[in-house]
C-alpha cells in the first residue's frame, strides 16, 4: 500500500513508503519526532487537538535599527534580518571611549560612539586673549537628542563628559504554526547625566518610546521591566546610594501611559583612591531591559536585553574645581563619565589659538617633517588607541618636559628663537606623560616623539588658557587611568 505524505513528515522522512513493516516504522518514528521537535524560539509542536500553538521570538536590537515588515517575515526574509541585527557589534557592552578601570568590563566595543563637536574654536574665534575662557561642556540632554544621534547603527552617544546616552530596540515577533501573524517592538533610551558641577549625583533617565504593533499579538499582556545596576566599582568596598525608582515593571499598556523614569546614584566622598588624594571612585552603571511574554505565548520569557554600559567616576582631587564643597565637606569633588574627552583647537583665521592649532595639525599630518627629526616619529594624541595623559602631579616632570622642548627650538632655532615675541610651543603639551622628555622615563618608547616650534606668544598663550580650562571642566585627573585626545578644526 501507498502512504499519503505529511508535510511535517516529508522534512524528515522524504520519499513513499512502499511496505506495510516500513509504514509502521516510519510512522512510529514520525510520532516519536512530533512529541519532541521544537518550533522555532524553543515552542513545541501544535497540540493534539489542532489548535495552533502561540509562540514568539524576542530580539535585542541598537536602538535605530531597521525592523522587518510583517509581509517580509511571513515571505521568510525577515527573519534572516532580525538575527543578523540582534547581536550588534557581537554583543559589547563598552565603549571604545571608556577610559579607568571600567575600561576592562565586559566587551569593548570595535566602533566609536557619535561624539559630539564642541565648536569651541568656532566660538572662540574672536574673542580677544584677555577675555578668552574654555567654553563649559553640555550637562543636559534631550530624548530628542539621544534620539537623533542613535539613529542609525550607533549604540552610545558622547554630547560631554557629562552626558551621555544609549539605547535597546525591543522587537517581538509573535507566530502561529502556519509562521509570523505579527511583529511588535518599542525603544529604550537612557541618558546619562550630570547636570550640576558642585554635586556629586548622577542622573539615568529612561524613556521607553516607539511602541508599534502589527497584526495578530500579544502585546496587551506583554511585561517591560526596566532596571539600572551598579555591576562593578573600584574599589569594591565603595558604597553607592541610589534612588528607589529602580527596578520597575509594566504591562505594554501601562509602560504607555507612564514611559519615563529617573535614577540617581551618589557616591559620598572619602571612598575612593588616587595619586594626591584624588579620591577616585570609577563604577560601571549597567542598564536593563526585560521583556516577559503574557500567558499562552511560548518562547524565551523574560528575554533580557543589556544596552550599552555607562563609565561613572567621582573624585574629589585638590586640583579640580569644588575640592573642598564650598563649605559642604559631603558634597566636594564631582562625578564625570570616564571616557576619553576631545579639545579642540581651530586653525581658522582670527583664532586666538591659531598658530598651536596649525602647529599641532602639521605634527599629526607630517611628523617627520618637525623636529626634532625623527624617520619613525608617530605623534600621539589624535586616535582613541593613542590619547594623552594629564600630568599635574609630578612638577619635576612637568618641568623636564618643558626644558627639553626649549632646548630643541635652541637647537634647531638658535637662541634667539624667541625674536619678535615668540615662544616655543611642544607638542604632545608639557603637561602630558607624553611630553618631550618622555624617553627619559619610559625607556621603551620612541624617542624623540615629539614636535617643537617657535609661534607668537600671545597664541602659544591662548592655547596653553584653553588647554587648561579645558582640564578643569572636563575633570581631567593626572595619571593613565585618564585620557584625552585633540581635534583641529
């Protein structure tokens, strides 16, 4: 006799079956398949009674991603697209920007985040030196900032180094056996904050947006659940206080009426470590979002999503601006997020700063072409792998490094150099690790690795002004576990 085909059998049994014992084996073998295959996203096979069993597949996606069309996923090509975009940059969870001990949390990411530029040359452009002062980074951040700025594939947002933002796109495709019957998804931005100079509280403000739904879903029972946790913190026995709005869970509808929520943390000052009593406390703040199936829907439940982490440090270093409270013991100091910060200098005519700016940009250009010559010089300071350090701590460095730069105009200048007002400027800046007299104490690096050259001095001036009002309002601490690098404009 001849065995009619099943379609769930022809994918494993192929072909006709032309013998009574080979019908009963194969159809023995066919019930044992049924009882045990999973559909795609872990469901089983439909019920005995024929009903369509529910399931659902939950993915993670960067906050701008593209989700597939209901039309594609029922043709069979979304699907192949959600996969690909639910492991963005292969799951990392850092910044390539963080800086410190956070650094080494979880995985680097191989792509820069979206930075934002300063304009601060553009705005400096026309003041005169006596009145020139480094402009103060942003402290405050819109949804519609984080928004914009995570558009595409980007993950992490840098406006300052006092906020920062990043996201999580959650996509649920909800099926029958027959395949998709509908597609839903809302976003999750977080932004990252330090609105006040002189307070040491952080601010994580999270909105959920976006919600879409197409045909046949379960979102009216579907659980978001968001939560902020501090994952890491050097050192370990520093104690942070944050605020109760954290954790939280809704029902889709309800995270619709009631979308945005504020988390604060804090930690107090006299925790934290560093060179000069800088009382460095550095933290991994680690959002998350979970998304809990409603009942009757089988699939990975709760599904939980890890946006991009943020780098948090406080400090209470004497050379940094509210070291002492202004009368408050218990709020001195400032928090920072720990990433590589960037000043700018603008090269434009009527730039006070313009004869350092050009000065720089020929060093990351042409090095070999400053002197000190050098055929394998390779300037530091314009790449995220290669910043430069703050050097405060150490004046006898910080003095080397400027007497050998003046000996090297000497050298190639003569000693009247200085003719007509000038001064020489270096570059990596004297009061970088990095400075001219490197080699002298790290014997492993490139000598002669830097720039000199005689420039007006009211310019050299200007720059050295913007230079360190740039430290001092970016909180920039001495040593390797902080880091920054210089853009010409």
């Amino acid at each position: 006799m001849v065995v009619g085909r099943d379609p769930l059998a022809s994918r494993f049994l192929g072909g006709i079956i032309t013998t009574a014992s080979q019908a009963r084996r194969r159809v023995a073998l066919l019930a044992a398949l049924a009882a045990t295959i999973a559909l795609p996203g872990g469901a089983t096979a439909a019920a005995a009674d024929g009903s369509d069993q529910l399931t659902a597949r939950t993915f993670m996606l960067a906050p701008g991603a593209a989700a597939p069309s209901l039309a594609e996923l029922k043709s069979g090509t979304g699907m192949a697209q959600l996969a690909m975009a639910g492991a963005p940059e292969d799951s990392a969870t850092t910044p390539m920007e963080v800086v410190g001990p956070a650094a080494s949390y979880g995985k680097r990411a191989t792509t820069p985040a979206v930075v934002a530029s300063s304009q601060q040359g553009a705005a400096m452009a026309f003041m005169s030196p006596s009145a020139l002062s480094f402009p103060e980074p942003a402290r405050v951040m819109t949804l519609d900032e984080c928004k914009r700025n995570l558009a595409g594939a980007s993950q992490v947002y840098v406006k300052s180094r006092f906020a920062v933002c990043t996201g999580l796109k959650v996509t649920t495709v909800w099926e029958k056996q027959s395949g998709a019957v509908g597609t839903s998804s809302y976003t999750v931005y977080v932004r990252g904050t330090v609105p006040k100079e002189a307070d040491r509280t952080m601010y994580f403000d999270y909105d959920v947006t976006d919600f879409t739904a197409v045909g046949s879903t379960g979102v009216s029972g579907l659980k978001i659940g968001l939560k902020g946790d501090i994952a890491a913190d050097w050192p370990a026995a520093a104690t942070p206080v944050t605020s109760k709005t954290l954790p939280v869970t809704k029902t889709w509808l309800e995270m619709q009426s009631s979308p945005h929520y504020t988390h604060s943390v804090r930690y107090a000052p006299g925790q934290g470590t560093g060179a000069g009593a800088a009382d460095v406390v550095a933290a991994v703040y680690q959002p998350e979002v979970t998304s809990t199936l409603p009942a009757g829907w089988v699939g990975e439940s709760p599904k939980t999503g890890k946006p991009f982490m943020f780098a948090p440090r406080w400090d209470a270093a004497s050379y940094l601006r509210n070291s002492t409270g202004a009368g408050n013991p218990a709020n001195k100091g400032g928090a920072a997020f720990s990433m590589i910060a960037t000043l700018e200098y603008s090269s434009q005519p009527g730039a006070p700063e313009q004869a350092v700016a050009e000065h720089i940009k020929q060093a990351f250009a042409n090095p070999k072409a400053t002197k000190p010559l050098n055929a394998l010089k390779n300037v530091p300071g314009d790449t995220i792998q290669e910043p430069l350090h703050r050097l405060f701590l150490d004046q006898k460095r910080l003095d080397r490094n400027r007497a050998v730069s003046v000996r090297e105009c000497k050298r190639y200048w003569g000693a009247n150099y200085t003719d007509g007002g000038k001064e020489c400027d270096e570059f990596p800046f004297a009061s970088t690790y990095e400075g001219s007299a490197i080699d002298e104490y790290d014997p492993h690096v490139e000598k002669n690795n830097f720039s000199v050259l005689p420039i007006p001095g009211d310019q050299n001036g200007a720059g050295g002004t913007l230079l360190r009002g740039f430290y001092n309002a970016n909180r920039i601490i001495d040593g390797l576990e902080d880091g920054f690098i210089v853009k010409i404009n």
